[in-house]
C-alpha cells in the first residue's frame, strides 16, 4: 500500500469525503484506492499565494500520516504542482518522507494567461478588469506566482524523483471552446500548450531517462483531471462516468509514480 497525495490546482478543491460526487481528479481517488492505496486529497485556498498554500499543503500531509519511515508519493496539478515543489523545499523533514512528484499540466516556468490577467487593462478593455487583477496580484495572490519566469521557483530536493508531464491540445479533434479562450489570451500561438500552459514549461527538463515515455498528453488542462469541456453534455458524461482513457492515463501514471 502506498500513501499518494493528489494536489489540486487552481481555483480547485480537496475532498474529506469517501464518494465525492465532484472530485478535482475525476476518479482517480476510487482507482488508486480499489488497488489498496491509501489516497488524499487535501484542499487548501483556491485562490491563495504558493506559499500560503504549500504551507497548508504541509500541515495537512504531516496530519494524515505519523512519521513512521513509510514513503509518501505526490501527483500535482497546475499550481497543485508548484504547492508539492514549495513543500519540498521549505519542509526538509516532510521531504525526506517523499519518494516521488508527479506533475500534470503544472506551470514550472508560469503561463502567459497569468501575465494576461495581471496585466491592467487586458484583452483589451478599459478600467472594469483592473479591480480584478489587482485582486489577483494582492489579495489573492495566486497569479502573482503563475506569472512566466526563466528559472524554477524552487530547485529540485536531491534524493527526490520528478517528473514533469505537459498536455497540448492544439491538434485536439474536439477543441474546448474554453480553452480555446485561455489560449487566445495568453498569445500561445502555434505553441504546443493546454490551454492554459505551454508544454515546455510543464514538461521541464531534467526528468529520469525514462520520462519520453510519458510526458506528454494529448488533452487540455481541465481533460488532464478528467474534466472535458469541449460540450456541456461532455461535462455531464464526465460527472455520471470518468472518461475511460482519463483512468486509463491515471492507471499508466500510477506505474510510474510507484516505480
């Protein structure tokens, strides 16, 4: 049995109840759990700073399980991937405990969707969204830490294995209008991206050898948890039954995480 924390991202949520009917991870607390894995999903602010949520991260992880020697194994989403990194690096004795990260879809290097939002004034219109950056960049304080940047925000802990997957959607066959959206604002362009970040700053360099095998889905950021939103009705499918290559990617993904 292997302990996994599942990191939501922004805007997101956790879950304390057993038969969540609107998990973050589209089924993959049950699919973890039916192969005797011991799964949570804490929940820290949507909209609040990496390092107010890395800090709640840490406190809930040390709350879940005693320090008893047994390995802790992480998978991030979005900025659920920055909060486990922050966690790393500023918690030593709850990073000595962590085996491996997984990051799906995470933004090592921000998103120009971020900056787009932050920007006063942006996509053009007048005063309206000002406030709304402003909140964002003060109040919140969560697209403050999404903003692009060169380098990583917090280095690689030694003795810990990432892996960083990226997801482009740009060739998708059923495009997510809201997506589509998101990636306009952020100027990607012909950029490989999900919507909301390239796949360069998701797939990092660095990975183990093995990483080529898997750092790179074919799905949008909200498909990489098992939420399509390329139709109302693909949400709603989604809600009554997880798409069946989401668990599949989430059972090869388990493979990896546990290696």
């Amino acid at each position: 049995m292997a302990r996994i924390i599942l990191a939501h991202g922004l805007l997101g949520f956790g879950s304390a109840l057993p038969n969540d009917p609107l998990p973050y991870f589209n089924g993959v607390k049950p699919l973890y759990e039916s192969l005797g894995h011991d799964v949570r999903c804490p929940g820290v602010a949507p909209l609040g700073s990496l390092e107010s949520r890395s800090t709640a991260l840490a406190q809930q992880v040390q709350g879940y399980w005693p320090d008893d020697g047994q390995a802790i194994y992480l998978v991030g989403h979005s900025m659920g991937g920055l909060d486990c990194r922050r966690l790393l690096a500023r918690h030593p004795d709850l990073a000595r405990r962590v085996k491996r990260l997984i990051t799906i879809a995470t933004p090592h290097f921000g998103s120009p969707v971020a900056d787009a939002v932050l920007r006063p004034g942006f996509v053009g219109l007048p005063s309206p969204p000002q406030p709304l950056s402003q909140f964002f960049a003060h109040d919140a304080g969560a697209l403050a830490d999404l903003a692009t940047r060169t380098a990583l925000q917090d280095p690689d802990v030694p003795g810990i294995d990432y892996l960083g997957i990226g997801c482009d959607a740009t060739t998708a066959d059923d495009p997510s209008p809201l997506f589509a959206v998101t990636a306009g604002l952020g100027g990607f362009g012909a950029t490989p991206n999900d919507g909301v970040v390239a796949l360069t700053s998701a797939s990092r360099s660095g990975d183990p050898d093995w990483a080529w095998l898997f750092q790179h889905w074919l799905v949008d950021h909200g498909e990489a948890v098992g939420w399509p939103s390329s139709s109302p009705q693909a949400l709603l499918d989604a809600a009554s039954q997880p798409p069946g290559d989401h668990l599949y990617r989430y059972r090869r993904l388990l493979d990896f995480l546990l290696k």
